[in-house]
C-alpha cells in the first residue's frame, strides 16, 4: 500500500487524451470516486468536450503519482498567443483549451480532482504549476475551495505567484430542503415584493388556462425542447443587438452532443413552462448528485411588464425539482437581480490566472484598471 501523503515521491505522467483515451478516462473516473466534484468535472461533461475539439489541440491530462496510486488529475490546455496585439505570451487553462472560441462553454465550479485520503496542500499545489514553461495560467470559474486548497489569497503567495482575479461572481442557488420544510410553499420564504411579483405574473398568465410544467421524456424530446429553447433565446438576444450564447457553432454542436450522450444517464433536464395559449420559457439544466444546475434558457417576453416569464419559469422548476427531492437548485455564476432575489444562498466563483514573471503581471494589472476605467466613464457618459 502507497504511503499516499508522502508527497516528497511525487511522479508527473501526461497523458494525450485524444490518442490514449481509455486510459484516461480511467484515471479520471478513478479519482471522480475519491473527492466531491461538480458536473463540470463529471466524466460526462468531460468526454464530449475531449470529443468536441479539434485532435490537433494541444491537450493533455496532468496526472499525480505516489507510486502507482494516481493522487490528483487534471486537463490543460495550451496555446500561444500575442496579447494587446505585440506581447507573444504561452497560456495554460485548467480544464479548458486556452482558445477562447472553445472555451465559451463557461466551465465553473472547476477545480482539481485529488484524492481525499491525501493532503493537497502548497507542495502538491506548487509543484502543478510549476510543470511547464507557460506565462499565463488561467484558471476559469474557481471554487472557493480550490482558492483556499491552493492558498493563493495569502499575501505572501500571491505576491511570489502574481495572482490576479480578473472577475469574481455570486452564485447563487436555492436549497430546497428549505422548501420542503416550508410544506412545498416556495412563497413563504421569499420577500413580500416577489411574492406579490411572481403572484401578479402568474395570475396574468392563468388567464389563458394553468400554467403547466413537462420534462423531456427521451432524448429526442429533450433535443426538440432545446432547438425551441436556442429559438426563443436567439431571437431575444438579436432584438438586444447582442450575439446569444447559441450564435457559436460550437457551442449549439456540443450540447446536442452532450444532450445525446447523458439523457439516459439522467444528467440532463429541459423543461417546458406553458399555458393552453403560449409557451413561457425552456430551461435546460443539468442534474448530477442530487443537484440541478440551471445552463440557459429560452423565454417567450411579452410587451406588457406584468408578464415575467423567467421569474415564473424558474419558480415553477425549482418547486418541480423540491418535489423531486433533489437538494439544490443552481443558478451558477451570475449577479442578475432576479438570481439573487429568488435564492436562499450565495458562493463566489472566480475567474483568475497566475502570471510568472512580474513585469507582465503589472502589465496586465494595468491594462486591467484601464478597461475598468474605460467601462465606469462609459457607464457615467
């Protein structure tokens, strides 16, 4: 038996993930039994998106050794690139591509797979980021508990490492235990203005009959439901001038993909909110470990302000999951109002990277404040 906190023995192997992927899925499937994960880390989610991307990406799987007991995993990604158009600088991205078409799929809760029965404390964590010659490590959507594994907040580490956070976000989520203990009455623990508000909308929408709920039954249900959902979302999006989440190719092949191959794992919920008269919205979601984590969304907006079809797709899922005995309804990373107003908790997600030499840490520190300027001017003017 391995002497698993005996780190001082540590051995790195890389693994190419398009060419070894058997392998690979087992030393992946292997530590998903050792430690808490998010569907983000899920075999699920990582099979097609190994499977998504072009074989010519440079892609491996970093994997930890303590003799032949595989400790911690994970995915980097590679690629160069000349920044603000002059800086030629080598980007690696935890779990993601590093190529910015790719990694619009906005991988949050992430993290490193590590065994539980071990340590990870600077040495393990130190020794991950020190593997290869890069200038930037992007580490997309954060837990808190990767933050605070790594130690990266501590003053003297951030310094030595040159930690930047370039954006933090709540996520915000409902515990549904709440709302079984509250007899089912979802109301009874939001505020008066939302009770009154999603009353109002739902009274307005029962005029043309009651407001029902159905979940994609198979899988080409669940594929019909979301070719309506990225209808719905596009055309808000395009009223908006803004390019939808659907508008990347990609992006709309990779769920198709994921929607194919999870559906009968049970990984995936699209769900139809209606009345006798009008579709209010699709939500899809992912639903893994007695969690359901809200991706995206396609609603039917109406003129009038009474209408709220988010607020009322939402209520009418999160009551339908509480029903289903799940524990948590996830919004995921996003600071809108109604997140917020419609949630009974809150944990930060971060968005950060490491940059290794310290001129070009306060380089991007400084193009970083402009932006940030630029943004607040534009906001006043």
């Amino acid at each position: 038996m391995s002497d698993l906190n005996n780190i001082d023995h540590l051995n790195i192997k890389y693994y190419n993930p398009f060419n070894d992927f058997e392998p690979v899925e087992i030393i992946w499937c292997s530590l998903l039994e050792k430690t808490n994960h998010s569907y983000f880390l899920s075999w699920g989610w990582m099979a097609n998106w190994i499977k998504s991307l072009p074989s010519a990406s440079d892609l491996r799987l970093v994997v930890g050794y303590i003799e032949k007991d595989p400790v911690f995993a994970f995915f980097v990604g590679t690629k160069k690139m000349r920044k603000y158009g002059f800086l030629p600088t080598r980007i690696m991205s935890l779990n993601s591509s590093a190529d910015p078409y790719f990694d619009k799929l906005f991988i949050e809760h992430n993290s490193i797979l590590v065994d539980q029965s071990i340590t990870l404390r600077e040495k393990v964590f130190h020794a991950i980021l020190s593997l290869q010659d890069w200038d930037e490590f992007i580490l997309p959507g954060i837990s808190p508990e990767f933050l605070e594994n790594g130690r990266l907040f501590s003053n003297k580490h951030s310094q030595r490492l040159n930690f930047l956070i370039d954006e933090s976000m709540q996520s915000f989520f409902v515990e549904l235990d709440k709302i079984r203990a509250a007899g089912m009455s979802y109301l009874q623990i939001l505020s008066a203005n939302k009770r009154s508000q999603i009353r109002r909308s739902i009274k307005q929408y029962e005029k043309d009959g009651k407001i029902q709920i159905v979940e994609a039954a198979s899988v080409d249900e669940c594929r019909t439901m979301f070719d309506a959902l990225v209808s719905l979302h596009q055309q808000e999006w395009a009223k908006r001038e803004i390019s939808g989440a659907f508008s990347n190719n990609y992006l709309y092949q990779f769920h198709l993909d994921l929607i194919s191959s999870r559906f009968a794992n049970r990984e995936i919920q699209l769900l139809h909110i209606f009345n006798n008269k009008m579709t209010i919205g699709y939500l899809y979601n992912f639903t893994y470990r007695g969690n359901v984590l809200f991706y995206q969304s396609g609603f039917n907006y109406m003129n009038e302000n009474i209408y709220r079809p988010g607020i009322v797709s939402h209520y009418f899922a999160i009551l339908y999951n509480a029903s289903k005995n799940y524990l948590i309804y996830d919004f995921l990373a996003g600071d809108s109002a109604y997140k917020s107003s419609l949630s009974t908790n809150s944990i930060p997600i971060y968005w950060a990277r490491l940059i290794k030499k310290r001129w070009r840490w306060l380089l991007v520190k400084k193009v970083f404040e402009v932006k940030n300027l630029l943004e607040r001017l534009k906001i006043k003017s």
